[in-house]
C-alpha cells in the first residue's frame, strides 16, 4: 500500500522558487544545528538528531551525509519536483520545530529530567539512574511511557533493560511491540507485566542471535 505524504497548508502554497530558498537557507541552519550539537557531544540527547540519523542511514533523499560522513539536510534542489521539494522542506522543518534540536532545548529537557527526580525521589536515586533517565526522556516515546506508568516503573524499565543489556534502539522497539506508541492514551496502556514481558522476549532473541553468531536488530514496528 502506497501511503501518500501530506503537507502544512504553508509548504503547499509555496512556489518552486520558495521552496528552493527555503531548503538553501533553513536547510543550511538545520546543518549548523546538527554540527553545533556534534561538538557539544549532545547528539545522543537529542531525539530530533537521532530521528535525522535514521532516516539518513536509510534511502530518504531529503538526508544526505557529508565528505567527513557526517549526516545532514541534502540541499541540492536541481531536478526536483514539487512534491520532492516540499517533501525535504517538510523534514527540514520538522527538525526545526523540535524541542530538541536546539543546545537550549536540550538542556531544558534535562531541567525537566531533574524537577522530575527531585520530585519524586529526592536524592534517592544513582547517578547512572539520572544518566540513563534524562537520556530516555529525550525520546518523545519514553517520555509519554513515563507519563502513563509513572516515574517509578519508568525507572525500574531502564534499569531492567540495562541488565538484559538491550540498547536503547531495542528498548524503543520492545515498547512499540506492545502497541505503545507516542499517543498512547491514559486507560489505552497494555499492562506494566506486557511491558516487562516484550523486554525479556528482546533479550532471548539477542541471545539466541548473538550465540548463533547472527547480527541483531531490534525490528520497528511503526
């Protein structure tokens, strides 16, 4: 089934020479952003880096990398049509809009991580805990699992996950496999246990993949 892209009223009122500027001059801001992260060493914080990194890693062509095999925005224009063009003004704006694609943003992420552990446990807590939790906040996914479930199974999750030595991609992809998803609904949730249970079925199926001398790949369900 071919699933057709949609656009913001404002991309499709765009002319071909406005959507060539717009690409040429946000598209060169969204590369400085991605650079600017790189040298914070903050691209792992960040999940619209993260979304960009996956998406430049597979066929989209709004993705591109460069000389050094650094991803970026692909801002060459010519032969393109207009709906390829919007296409690559789309995700350009996308990562713009994102809260964290900025240096500011993410730190406020981590602002956010510390009220919420100040909160709920005060100094009761690892620093790997911390580290682990402001890292998974970052994910628009993690964020909504910890808004349904709670802070505390939030924190038993990564800590469980962490055990079973699942990375981060895994734990995403154990999560989607229970049908959570970003918009998730309070009352919508499958059960903590379920949580718990696509965990443990990852983690046998790495093993079993790592002792057959396979590679593992956490398949995405979205």
């Amino acid at each position: 089934m071919i699933v057709e892209e949609t656009f913001s009223s404002a991309i499709n009122s765009m002319s071909l020479g406005q959507l060539k500027d717009y690409i040429h001059t946000v598209g060169k801001a969204a590369n400085q952003r991605l650079r600017e992260m790189e040298n914070q060493g903050l691209q792992n914080s960040s999940a619209a880096y993260r979304y960009v990194k996956k998406q430049a890693e597979g066929e989209d062509y709004a993705f591109s990398h460069t000389g050094a095999g650094q991803i970026k925005f692909n801002l060459r224009v010519r032969g393109r049509s207009f709906d390829e063009l919007r296409h690559m003004v789309s995700t350009i704006d996308d990562f713009m809009e994102a809260k964290s694609s900025t240096i500011g943003g993410i730190r406020d992420i981590y602002r956010q991580a510390t009220d919420t552990f100040r909160e709920n446990y005060g100094e009761d807590f690892t620093k790997e805990d911390y580290a682990n939790f402001t890292e998974a906040l970052s994910f628009t996914l993690y964020r909504n699992f910890e808004h349904i479930y709670g802070s505390t199974l939030a924190i038993e999750y990564v800590r469980k996950a962490e055990a079973l030595g699942l990375s981060w991609e895994e734990i995403e992809a154990a999560i989607r496999s229970t049908g959570f998803t970003e918009t998730t609904k309070k009352g919508q949730e499958p059960s903590y246990m379920a949580q718990e249970n696509a965990l443990d079925e990852f983690a046998k199926n790495k093993k079993e993949m790592v002792n057959n001398g396979e590679s593992f790949v956490a398949s995405d369900t979205v």
